[in-house]
C-alpha cells in the first residue's frame, strides 16, 4: 500500500492509469494463464536446435523469435506465421536494437534537467520517430486481424441472410 501511495504523489493520475494497467496485464494469474503459450514455443525452440543438430546454432536468434511469438501471442491472440511473422519479426527486432541504442546513451538532458527542453542530442525527438515506428508496426497487426475480422463477419452476414431467405422461402411452400 505504501508504494501505491508513494507512486500517486510522486507522479500524479496519468502515471496511476499507467501503473493500474501494467498491474491488470501483469498479475500472476494472467502470467500463470500463458503457460501453455510459453512452454509451446520452448517446445519449438528446442525442437528446431534438435533438428539442426550438428550445425552451428544461433541461440539468440531462435530466443528473440521465441519471446517474440509469445508477445505477439499474448498482445494480438495468435501467432504470426510465414512471411507475416518474418517480415513483422524484422520490424520488431529493428525497433528493438534502435530502442536499447537510445536508452543505453547517456544524455546530457539527464544530467542537466534545465537544458532537457533544447533537447540537445535530439533524444526525445528520435524516440518520438521510433515510437512512431512502432505504432505503425502495431497498427499493421490490427489492421490486418481486422481485416480478418471483417471478412468473418462479412461471411457469417451473408450466411444469415441466406438463411433468412431459406427460412422464408420454407414458411411460404407451407402456407
């Protein structure tokens, strides 16, 4: 309790929001409940290095892909498979490399808070542009599950229409 206290003062409602949110998507028992996800793409992780027993193996790789599949399983429902899952897979571990290259820099605005508005190593501004990346990567996911989506409902309309026709069609033979 104390913490909660302590975070509410210290950064106001827009960091509570924040904080309930990662508290909701992060509790133990929504971790618990992706277990089966997990343990399924270690299974395939371990099982790939198996099969290519005896060449050399990229362990880095194959744990990015891994964690990647469990968070875009766990975010958006589903893997992503085949040419979507490698092109979004490139995109991801891009923004990745560039976002841990921006907060592994040291930054004068962090030492020096007065000068933090000029933004002098333009910190804030690439951050800005690669968040901008991301939410057009995440907007790519939503927009093609959508479409998805929409081709499911357009089928499932054009099926209750047909089966409102026969539905009519039956209680006029019998009348």
């Amino acid at each position: 309790m104390g913490m909660r206290v302590c975070f509410g003062l210290l950064f106001g409602a827009h960091w509570r929001r924040l904080q309930k949110i990662s508290v909701e998507l992060l509790n133990s028992a929504r971790l618990d409940s992706f277990y089966g996800l997990r343990r399924r793409e270690i299974r395939s992780m371990v099982s790939q290095v198996y099969a290519s027993r005896g060449t050399p193996v990229q362990i880095c790789e194959l744990l990015h892909i891994a964690l990647y599949n469990v968070m875009t399983s766990m975010l958006w429902g589903g893997r992503l498979d085949g040419e979507e899952r490698s092109r979004m897979f490139k995109e991801f571990r891009h923004f990745v490399d560039q976002l841990l290259g921006l907060i592994g820099k040291p930054n004068v605005s962090d030492f020096f808070s007065t000068v933090a508005w000029l933004d002098i190593q333009g910190v804030v501004r690439k951050t800005k542009k690669l968040m901008s990346v991301y939410d057009q990567i995440v907007d790519s996911v939503v927009q093609e599950r959508s479409n998805v989506c929409m081709l499911i409902m357009g089928f499932f309309e054009e099926a209750f229409w047909l089966f409102e026709k026969l539905q009519w069609m039956f209680l006029l033979s019998y009348t």
